[in-house]
C-alpha cells in the first residue's frame, strides 16, 4: 500500500493545459446539481413546458442568462445559448453571413489565418458551398493582425468580419477596440471569439470598442463542458443553423439544459471576480516558468508578443525549443506527469504543427518542435517549480 501511495505522490500531475480545459468550480458543480439529482425529487422539468416543473427550469435559464449578461454588460435578450464555443463561432460566422447577405450584403467575409478552426473552418464552407469570398488577414511575427491590413480588406459590403480577441495556442491579445472601430466606420458587424478571453482579461460589450457578437465557452472558465453562448448586438440576428424549436428567440433550438446554464453563470461570476488578483498572480508565475526553462535550454524561444505583457495573456507561455521533436517531447512531459499541449490543442488528439506558428512565420520544424505551457486558478509556485525539475530531466534526455 505505502509503495503504492509512493508511486502515486511522485507521479502528483501537474496539469499546465488550461486553455484546453478547466476543471469544474465546486461552486459551479453545486449550483449545477439540483438539475442533475435523479428522480422527482431534481429540478428536472423542460424550460419550454407551461406547467410548474417547465417554469422553474425557465426561470433557471432565466436566472443564468441575466447574470451572464450583467458579467458582459448586455441586455439578457442578447445572449443566445449554445452546445460550447464551437457552436457559437459556427453560429456567428455562417448565422449572421447569411443574414447579411438576405439583406444585401456581398458575399464576403474576413477573418484571419490565425483563428480557431470553429471560424476558420464554418468560413471555409462558406466559400466552398455558398459561393463567399474569404479574406484570411496574416498576422505578424507575434501574431498579431495589422489593422491596416483589416482597413484595405474591408468593403461596404463586406458581409461580417470575425477576428479572435486572444489566441488559444499563444496568448497573443489583438488590438479588438481598433479592429472594431475599422468595421464600424465601414458598417460591418464585427464578430470576435473571445473564448480564451473570457475570465482571463477583462470582455465587456458595453465599452466603446467593443465587437458586435462575441463567443463564450463555458469549460474554458472552469464551467461544465458543452456549454457556450454568443453575445448579439441589439438588430443583429443570425439565422439559425440547427432547426426545430423557437428556443433562444428562434435563434438556436433545442431545449436547454437548466443544470450546465446555471453552471456556466456561476462559473463566469467567479472568474470576472478572481480577474484583478488572478491576472498578476498568473503572469508571475508564467515568468518564472519561462527563467526556469530559459535557464535549463538556452535556445528556447517564446512565441507570442510577449514583449509587450499587454498583448499577451497572462497565463500562456508558448515555447519552441530548437532541435527537439515536439512530440517525443510532449510524450515525455506526459510519462513525467506534466499536461501540456504542442500544435493545435483542440484537434482531438492529432498533433498537426500550429497553423498558427506557421502563420506568425515560424518554419515547420519550428512550429513542429513547440509547446504551449497554460497556467491556471489552482496552478502554484509549487507547481511551477517541480514542472521545471521534470523538465530539466526530460531535456537531459532530449537535447540535441
Ligand atoms: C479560441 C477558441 N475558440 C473556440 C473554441 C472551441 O470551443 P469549444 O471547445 O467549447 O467548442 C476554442 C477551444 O479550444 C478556442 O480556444
């Protein structure tokens, strides 16, 4: 038993994959449960049933929408609930292209090449199946978008343009307020995934720069999985892309699940409120990360704009070490108890080089030869400094 319990303590993971997932909140997961406890005695009704049971599921959907748009500063009306993030994007994109175009627009959507697959690649279809021209903005060598580039894409008629606000792979933050300014003067509603913005910098509709759609998913700030919402701007109605129901102001139907809403909204209040001490305690411990891996690989490299700690989140290192097979290295972290990502962490288990290293210029043995190290709420020095004594081993063993 005790060499049991040894093997186990020395093995403690370390999980460093924070942009991937998050675990659940227990505040979330009480808050979640009163709809998940079986039998009649849960909270279990329909939110689209007339009866008690129906309405006080409705009035939980209800409860989670004001709060989540009191967190934006938006009207709950506004707010439009998904299957995740993906759903929401793909929503976005190809919803509002489509509903621009009825109204007169041309077929033309901008993005850029460093988006999540969930926009690339409903843009994508658009152009394969629906007869859309598609901009793809290149970013620089830290990722980031030049607005100009945006101001010489973008027509009047330019149908949506969907540009990230901060990159899942390398934290690197866009300058959103001039991107948004850009489609405003030209009229044309700005979609932007702030997936991996939310709970880690500040995302509010109500500010002047602000977009007008944003995407939400909830397992990014340590709520339940398959959850997610998008944000429209009062006008701006996307025609749905699932059919059945008028749930969602017949913008998405299907009936919604009262236990992950309430979740999502506990969650999203707990993460908006650890943001001002969580912001600084992240980037320190980020920093001392990269020292340590500096110091036991001279030749690594941060990919990313961390030059600039304003551009970048907090909680995300991104790092290529030259020489060393990616892969073999992940494989190692993961023997060694280490959680980490290298290539593009949502691509269900395929480690395809970063199209978006590959996009900030990076060469493919480069891009191949990355990791992304992401911090999060219960990530300590602690954590930190054994991930750095596990690394030091596993690049004894690796370095060229
Ligand atoms: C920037 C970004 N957008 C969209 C998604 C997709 O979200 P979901 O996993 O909830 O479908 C992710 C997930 O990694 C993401 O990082």
């Amino acid at each position: 038993m005790e060499v049991i319990c040894l093997f186990f303590f020395a093995m403690r993971r370390i999980y460093l994959d924070q942009n991937a997932t998050t675990p659940l909140a227990p505040e979330a997961l009480a808050a979640m449960l009163p709809f998940l406890s079986g039998g009649y005695e849960g909270r279990f009704g329909n939110p689209s049933s007339l009866h008690a049971d129906g309405r006080d599921a409705q009035a939980a959907v209800d409860d989670a929408r004001v709060r989540l748009a009191a967190l934006l500063g938006g009207h709950p009306r506004d707010l439009i609930f998904t299957g995740g993030g993906t759903e929401a994007d793909n929503l976005a994109v190809i919803g509002l292209a489509r509903a621009r175009v009825r109204a007169g627009s041309q077929r033309h959507v901008i993005t850029s090449q460093i988006e999540h697959h969930a926009v690339l690649h409903a843009a994508d279809f658009l152009e394969r199946h629906e007869g859309f021209r598609v901009t793809r903005l290149p970013v620089d060598g830290r990722g980031i978008i030049d607005p100009e580039a945006l101001r010489g894409a973008l027509t009047g008629g330019t149908a949506l343009v969907s540009l990230q606000s901060a990159n899942n792979e390398t934290g690197t933050i866009q300058p959103i307020g001039e991107l948004a300014a850009l489609c405003r003067e030209n009229g044309v509603p700005f979609h932007s995934d702030t997936v991996q913005s939310f709970g880690k910098q500040p995302v509010r509709v109500d500010t002047p720069g602000a977009p007008d759609a944003i995407s939400l998913a909830a397992h990014k700030f340590y709520g339940p999985k398959g959850t997610g919402a998008l944000w429209v701007r009062p006008g701006l109605k996307p025609d749905a892309i699932l059919f059945g129901g008028a749930q969602e102001g017949e913008r998405r139907p299907g009936t919604e699940s009262p236990a992950l809403l309430a979740g999502m909204a506990t969650a999203a209040e707990l993460a908006v409120n650890a943001l001002p001490t969580e912001t600084p305690r992240l980037a320190a411990l980020r920093d001392r990360l990269w020292m340590g891996i500096a110091a036991h690989f001279p030749a690594a490299a941060r990919n990313g704009a961390w030059e600039t700690p304003a551009l970048q989140l907090a909680n995300t290192l991104n790092v290529s070490f030259p020489g060393v097979d990616g892969e073999t290295l992940l494989i190692h972290c993961d023997l060694e108890g280490l959680s980490v990502s290298g290539g593009s962490a949502c691509m269900a288990g395929s480690q395809q080089p970063s199209h978006v290293l590959l996009a900030m210029g990076r060469t493919l043995e480069t891009a191949r030869a990355s990791l992304r190290f992401s911090l999060g709420k219960g990530t300590d020095e602690a954590d930190i400094d054994a991930a750095l004594e596990r690394l030091a081993k596993i690049f004894a063993r690796l370095k060229p």
